[in-house]
C-alpha cells in the first residue's frame, strides 16, 4: 500500500504521521516544492483557540476535530519531546470593549483546563478600559520547531520525501493508492475552487522575554509569546492575494499593541511576516475519485480549507482524514 500526501505543512505533516501510526506497513510520500520556513505554517504563532466561526461538515464533527487536536497537543506537551517538538503551556486573556460574546467561545470553554470569566481587577491588567475579559490556558506550538521535528519524526518511520512541483494532482506517482491533498491555497487551482479564499495576515515577532501572557483585545489585536519571540498581530484580509510586507500594517498592529502593553515598545524587532490563511466557510475534509482524460482513476481525501486554524485544528483533521482514507480502501465511502 502507497499513499501519497501532497504538502509539507503542519496539514501534511500531521496526517502523513497519523497515516503511518495507522497504516504501519505501508509506505507513506510527502509530495511537495516548499518546506519549513517556506509554508505558511512557519508564520503561525500556533495557540490552540480556534475562532468561532471554523466550520467542518456538522456540528459534531468539528468538536470531534477539536477534541483530538486538543489531545494531540497536550499530550505532546506533557511529553520528554515537548521541548524539541515546540509545544508549551500558555495562559491568556482575551479582552473586548464591545461585546461579552466576542470573549467567549464555545468549542474550548469546556475542552480547556481553564476557561473563565476574567476578574475586575484583571480586566486592568492592560490599557484601554476593558468592560468583558476571559482568562483561559491552552498549548502552544512553535511552528518553527514543530515542523523540522514531525519531518523528522516521519523520516525515521520510514517516510519518503519527493520534492516535486505538482500542477495537477495527476502529477502524483502513478503508484499512489490514495492521494491526500494538503495543499492549502494550492487547492484553488489544483481543485478549482471557488470556495477557497486567502485572508492575509501580517504579523511582527519581537524579542520580548518579560512577556509570558497571551493577550488579545478588539479588531484582532493579539500578543503571544513563543519559544524565543513574541508575535504581534494582527490583520485578516479577506479575498487579498498580497504577499509583500506592508508598512501601513506594521504601524497599525505597533500602535494597538504597544497601546495595550507600553512595555513593548523596546522590544527589538526580530522580523517581520505575511501569509495568506486559506479560508474555506466548511473546511474540506472529504473523498474524490478522480479521472483524467487518459482514464487514469486517483482516490483523493482533501483536507484543506483551514483558514487561520491550521496549527490549532491540523491532528484532529488529520485523524479525521484518515479514518476517511480508510472508509475509501474498504468501499465504504460516498465515491
């Protein structure tokens, strides 16, 4: 048994492992022309709190999604490996000066160890006059560790790597038993799909060793402190396709951040990062049986669509995607 998995992002990567945990004596590929610091998963400052609008295909199953996810992480975490793998602990607080439900959320309010109602004294804790606050602690994952650490992880059960420019998902070897297509905003042209949508982000990451909290307050203003920086952000723009650093933005997300911690405006500023998030309304977590003109047939599971959940969500819709593989190869799903 050959399955190919095309992408090298934390999508790929998380269900190329999970691929080989269930099928251990197959050979698994990782098709793919970027890696590490060449995907988006590079940029992502990793905290697990999905937004309130991800969306799989039923209500049940996204907080199945969830759930895995969760484990997967903390269990990760709370493993001798969290250290290589990039994956800590991480307490936070979200604030809003609009609305009590922007500080809520209903996925992790339950799955979290801790998700409560941020004391009077602790909406103070930062400028600008918060009236609703929530203090949670959830994981954090490093991307920039995690990757390097699942390729390797994956090689030394045996994994192969091919570094291939795929343009259409044919281009795959003609071996492959099941394809699954990881492949982010790829998707848009190699499956023609409207559907997908880049939103762009920028963010800041600086050097801020004092800063251990999470915060996040209105119109997407986020501090999140990782391994060695601190990620300043944010931005979410919907439909845009710009992949250049943009100095508007930077004096944006510096205003609003050093407005609600000043102590950040010595932090030294290590880099800065743009990436476009594929967002899908549903993300695509599915079956396809493909057939070329040569009537050549490919069984494809999609997993892609995740927007700027991919680190939070990507084992539970790993495992999810495989237990879909499986489905396939006992011709029990709707191909």
């Amino acid at each position: 048994m050959h399955f190919g998995v095309l992408g090298s992002g934390i999508i790929g990567l998380t269900s190329a492992l999970e691929l080989q945990q269930q099928f251990p004596t197959a050979q698994v590929s990782i098709i793919a022309d970027r890696f590490n610091e060449d995907t988006v998963s590079y940029v992502a400052a990793g905290i697990f709190r999905p937004g309130t609008s991800f969306m799989g295909p039923t209500q049940e199953i996204t907080q199945q999604w969830m759930r895995d996810a969760f484990n997967y992480w903390d269990d990760l975490r709370r493993s001798s490996e969290s250290a290589i793998a990039g994956v800590c602990q991480l307490s936070g607080y979200i604030y809003s000066r609009t609305t009590p439900s922007i500080v809520r959320n209903h996925f992790i309010e339950q799955l979290l160890p801790v998700y409560r109602r941020a004391t009077e004294e602790e909406l103070k804790l930062c400028q600008g006059g918060w009236k609703y606050g929530s203090f949670f602690t959830t994981c954090l994952t490093e991307s920039r560790l995690f990757l390097p650490y699942a390729t390797q992880k994956f090689l030394s059960k045996g994994g192969r790597v091919l570094r291939q420019h795929v343009s259409s998902l044919f281009d795959v070897p003609q071996d492959i038993d099941v394809l699954l297509n990881c492949t982010g905003m790829g998707a848009k042209e190699l499956c023609n799909d409207p559907h997908l949508v880049p939103i762009r982000g920028q963010v800041l990451k600086v050097r801020a060793p004092w800063i251990k909290t999470a915060f996040y307050g209105d119109f997407d203003t986020y501090v999140l402190p990782g391994f060695e920086t601190v990620t300043l952000g944010g931005c979410r723009q919907y439909d845009s396709y710009n992949t250049e650093w943009c100095k508007y933005d930077s004096m944006a997300i510096k205003e609003r951040c050093y407005d609600l911690l000043p102590s950040l405006k010595k932090a030294e500023i290590v880099r800065e990062c743009v990436g476009l998030r594929p967002h899908r309304s549903v993300v695509r977590v599915e079956p396809e049986l493909l057939t070329n003109a040569q009537g050549r047939r490919l069984k494809v599971v999609h997993n892609y669509g995740h927007g700027g959940y991919g680190v939070t969500t990507a084992p539970g819709t790993a495992k999810y995607a495989v237990k879909v593989v499986r489905d396939v190869l006992a011709g029990n799903s709707k191909l």
